[in-house]
C-alpha cells in the first residue's frame, strides 16, 4: 500500500455515510447506498492533493 492509498483509508475513516440510519464510515460502509458517498468523498480528496 503507497502512502497515497493510506491517506486515502484515514480520510474516508473520519468521513460517514449517510446512506442509511447506520451512518457507517466510509472506509467500511455496510449498504450498498454508500458507494454514491464513497466515490463523493474520493473525488474531494483527490481534488485536494491537485492543489
């Protein structure tokens, strides 16, 4: 795992998924809804490393 991938698990760890009551994070969501929120959170992230 490249330190890239490491930021990235701690980053979607501290964001939740709101897909659902459960309010999961991100890093191990349990419905399937949180893909959406997922793929939101990773195109944040790789927004901020472009800057």
């Amino acid at each position: 795992m490249n330190k890239e991938n490491i930021e990235l698990k701690e980053y979607l760890t501290r964001m939740n998924c709101r897909g659902c009551y459960n309010h999961c994070p991100l890093s191990n969501p349990i419905c399937r809804r949180s893909k959406i929120f997922i793929d939101e959170a990773i195109e944040k992230f790789n927004n901020k490393l472009k800057k």
